[in-house]
C-alpha cells in the first residue's frame, strides 16, 4: 500500500506462520491486480513503463489493472521486524531459480491479510549465493521523487547489510534446502 492505496493485490496461500514471519505461495496462474504501468513494463520488457510508474506513484495517480502471475513459483518470506522479504523462486520446470530479497515495508497485518509497501529496491541471490543488486537506479529515483523518507533510506541501508550478511553467512532462509519445490 501507499499513500492509503493499493499497488498490488496477489491472493497468497499461507504456508507457515510464525507471527513475526510468514511465508506466502504465488504461484502461476493467480489472478490478482498491479499497477497499468507495471503491467506494460513486464509484459514490454519496458524500463520507461517502470519510471513512469514511480512518477504516478509520486503524483498519486497510477490506474490499476487484472494481471495473471506468470512463469515463477515464488515463495515470499515477509517479517514484522525486516525492511525485507526473501522469496525463494522456482521456474516452470520446478527447479530452484534464485533467492529474490525485495525490499519493502515489515509487514503488518489487516482485516484483508498483510500489508507492506515496495521501496524499490531487489537483491538477486543465485543458488550458488553469489548475489546481485537490481533496480538501484529505480530505489535512486523513488528517494528524489520522495517516495522513500530518509528514516526508510536509513532502515534500507542497515537491511542491505543485514541481507547480506544472511547471505554470506547462509542463515535464515538462505540456510534451507530449496532444490526441489516443497509443495
């Protein structure tokens, strides 16, 4: 949610909750709702449709649209106390992708389910825990449009390294065995 708004809306399966993590199954075919922007970024393999898209975010004006989620199984990790979520990703053949850590908002519940918010910002960690970031021209421009106040700036910083960290150090998530989908 921002700015008292939906920006995606995903039906999710809870796999396992444990209060202050939950882990949710998207899986390919669920119909949910995204951004119009988003939409046409995916499915153009458009950058500039993604730019826009953060400009609409900061004028409030962005228009919703159905979107069938497509390709990857993914199973989002989110926490109550983290700015980011783990989300281990299998292809449509069922084997192990990569680890995708989005950073957002801890998430906090609602009468409709969970609720968090994008910043922007994706680390992308390989089966072999090499990683990569993505999307930091995207997280840079979402700070000068405002979309990020400076107490998320700092709560990013410090959640990269802790990340990070759990990588390196293969704790949490990045500890478990995810060659083969569990469901």
């Amino acid at each position: 949610m921002i700015y008292g708004r939906s920006f995606t809306e995903w039906p999710q399966r809870v796999i396992e909750d444990r209060g202050d993590e939950l882990r949710v199954l998207l899986t390919p075919g669920t119909k949910g709702l995204g951004p119009a922007l988003w939409i046409k970024s995916m499915r153009e393999d458009d950058p500039g449709a993604r730019r826009e898209l953060l400009q609409a975010y900061a004028r409030r004006e962005w228009e919703m649209a159905p979107w069938t989620w497509q390709r990857n199984t993914r199973l989002a990790i989110m926490y109550t106390d983290r700015y980011f979520a783990i989300a281990p990703m299998w292809n449509e053949r069922r084997e192990f992708r990569c680890w995708y850590v989005n950073f957002q908002l801890p998430f906090t519940r609602t009468a409709d389910g969970v609720d968090t918010s994008d910043l922007h910002l994706d680390l992308i960690v390989d089966p072999d825990l090499t990683y990569h970031w993505k999307d930091e021209d995207e997280y840079a421009l979402a700070i000068r449009l405002g979309l990020v106040p400076i107490e998320w700036q700092h709560a990013v910083d410090a959640a990269r390294g802790q990340a990070v960290a759990m990588v390196e150090r293969r704790d949490g998530p990045f500890s478990e065995d995810w060659r083969s989908m569990p469901w």
